[in-house]
C-alpha cells in the first residue's frame, strides 16, 4: 500500500514490488475520492495519482529504457465520460484519466515503451466509496436530493466489474477505454483522435 499524493511513498511501492517479485509487468492505478469539498484531494489522488503511477509503470517497464514493456490500467469512471451533476469535481478528475490514457496510450507512445496503458471506466459499483461520495457533495443544499439518487442508482456488484476488467486484459489495443454500465456489456470507446 501507498499514498498516490507522495512521490516517494510511490516511488517506495515500486522499489518493494521490484525487490521481492524481481520486476514489474502490470499497474492498475485504482486510487480514488470523492469528496467534492475538497478539490485539492479529487485532483491529486484521482487524476495526479494516476499520472504518478503510470509514469513511473513506464520508468519500470518501457523498452526504450531498456526493459520488456508491460501494461497500465488507469481505473476512470463512467462519470468521466458522461455529465454527472453532483459530483464536478470527482466527475473532472475523472475525465482528465480517460484522456490522459488515450494520449500517453496512444500508439505512438506505446511503438517507443511497449506498455500498453488502457482505461476502464465502470458506473457506480456497490462499495463504501458510494456512501462516502454521497455525503461530500459539492452542493450542501443538494445532500438530500443526491443520497436519495445514489439510494435508486442500480450497482454494478464487485465481480460484474471484476470480469469485466479481466475482458480489457484480453484486449490488446493501446489506448482503449472500456466502459461498463449496469445492465450492458462491456464495450469500448471509440478514441476521441486518430
């Protein structure tokens, strides 16, 4: 475990995993708040997190620096590719992951390193962070209204999400975004360029 804010408590984490299991060959930046009361913390665990790691994944992997390549999955949210009203903040640092990995996943990028950086963007799925989320709206007069939509929201369960990721790891195209919506398959979307 480490703290995404901290370059050396991330830096740390690389080192042990290298130290005990030899090297490293994936990262699955997954770190993330929802507190709309403090945009200081969204910015900084969910998209700068997410930068911190997949940029020392690609110090740790990338052939052009002389090791095997590997592979990146940055955990977005569906919140970052559609209008999400209570959660501006959350729903920002959100979208800035999804573009961040189709830039730096970009094949261009992937040709030098050979670490294929992807993104998976589930909707809400059933775990604390909702009940959390819920009560750190971004507008008090809106609390009520928000814990009482999160309440109807359908949930993905752990596993709908889980299987789901096991599918983008089957897919080997640089850049890729996956969604997952309740009651949909897992489908991809199309990269905003070529």
């Amino acid at each position: 475990m480490c703290d995404v804010t901290s370059d050396e408590s991330f830096k740390g984490a690389f080192t042990e995993c290298k130290k005990n299991f030899g090297g490293i060959d994936i990262l699955i930046n997954n770190a993330g708040v929802g507190d709309e009361k403090n945009l200081q913390a969204v910015i900084n665990v969910n998209l700068l997190g997410t930068i911190r790691g997949t940029s020392l994944a690609l110090e740790h992997m990338s052939k052009d620096k002389g090791h095997e390549g590997g592979r990146v999955i940055n955990v977005a949210s569906i919140a970052g590719l559609k209008d999400i009203p209570f959660g501006p903040y959350y729903s920002t640092s959100k979208a800035g992951i999804v573009h961040y990995t189709r830039v730096i996943g970009h094949p261009f990028h992937f040709n030098y390193t050979g670490v294929l950086v992807q993104c998976f963007c589930p909707s809400l799925v059933k775990t604390p962070f909702i009940h959390v989320t819920a009560s750190r709206s971004y507008n008090p007069q809106c609390e009520a209204a928000i814990k009482s939509l999160f309440g109807k929201m359908p949930l993905l369960e752990v596993e709908e999400a889980t299987d789901a990721l096991f599918t983008l790891l089957e897919d080997n195209k640089p850049g890729n975004v996956m969604v997952l919506e309740n009651g949909k398959a897992p489908y991809f979307v199309a990269p905003s360029v070529s």
